[in-house]
C-alpha cells in the first residue's frame, strides 16, 4: 500500500542522520518567506500554522512537543494549563539562532500550529498568542478557548 506524503514526512528512520543546514533554513523562514509575504507575513504565516496542523493532526500534547523537535522548530514545554488556557514555551538552540539572526523574528508560523491542534484535541475554538523573550532567547505562547465556542 502506497504512504501518503503526511505518513512519508513523519516516519522516523531508525539510523536518520539527515539535518538541514541551519543557513538553509534561516534563508527560507528569516528572508525568503518575509520578502514574498511582506508586512502581511505573520499573519499569513498563523494562518499557514493552522493548515498545516490540519493536515498533520496530532492526538496528544506530547505529540505536538515531538513534532516540533522532529519539524527543527526547538523545545516546546507546556508550563501550565487551566480550565480555559494552557501556557507554553519554545526555546533551544534553532530559537536562540533565530533570534541572533533576525531582531524582528517571529513565531506565528509555530502559533497557528500550536492554536489548531490544540483546537483539534479539545474540540474548541482556540487562538495562540505569541511572546518573544528577545533577552532570554525563548518564546511563551498563551492558548485560550472558550467551552461554549466549540470547534465545527
């Protein structure tokens, strides 16, 4: 039976030594998508976030902690969650970089990830707010939904 592209992606080779250069990426995220995106970029990137999400959707926190290291995005941890919002943060060396690189950098590509498979699992609208810590070299992403909002 044939794999789809989304199984081919995420199918963990047991001896997979392949990493993309960090310059690679870097050119692609930090200048590329921000030239033929322009101002409109982050948010066109939340809402890219958000379909791609769809397209990889994931049942547990846990996993969408492992597709970030697996997608080279960094560490994600989840600090706490409530009855309405949950809290987490993304650091490591790719965040630490891209900060380096870009004074300007953003993550609402990762927001809209985060946004919509947590809307996913939990059934209910949900929206991601970003928060750079520039000196820190980590991101606190704030998700909330609403119980009476649910997902259709």
């Amino acid at each position: 039976m044939k794999k789809d592209t989304t199984d081919l992606l995420l199918e963990k080779k047991e001896n997979d030594q392949s990493q993309i250069p960090a310059f690679g990426y870097e050119l692609v995220r930090e200048i590329l998508l921000d030239d033929i995106l322009g101002k409109d970029s982050p948010q066109i990137l939340y809402w890219a976030g958000k379909r791609m999400a769809r397209r990889f959707p994931l049942t547990e926190k846990d996993e969408i902690i492992a597709f970030f290291q697996s997608a080279g995005w960094g560490h994600l941890e989840v600090l706490k969650e409530s009855k309405d919002e949950m809290e987490l943060v993304l650091n490591g060396d790719t965040v630490a970089r891209r900060f380096d690189v870009n004074e300007h950098c953003h993550f609402q590509l990762e927001a809209g990830f985060i946004a919509e498979q947590i809307s996913l699992q939990k059934k209910l609208l949900t929206e991601a707010i970003e928060e750079p810590k520039r000196r820190a070299k980590k991101v606190i992403f704030t998700v909330k939904w609403d119980k009476k909002d649910s997902y259709v």
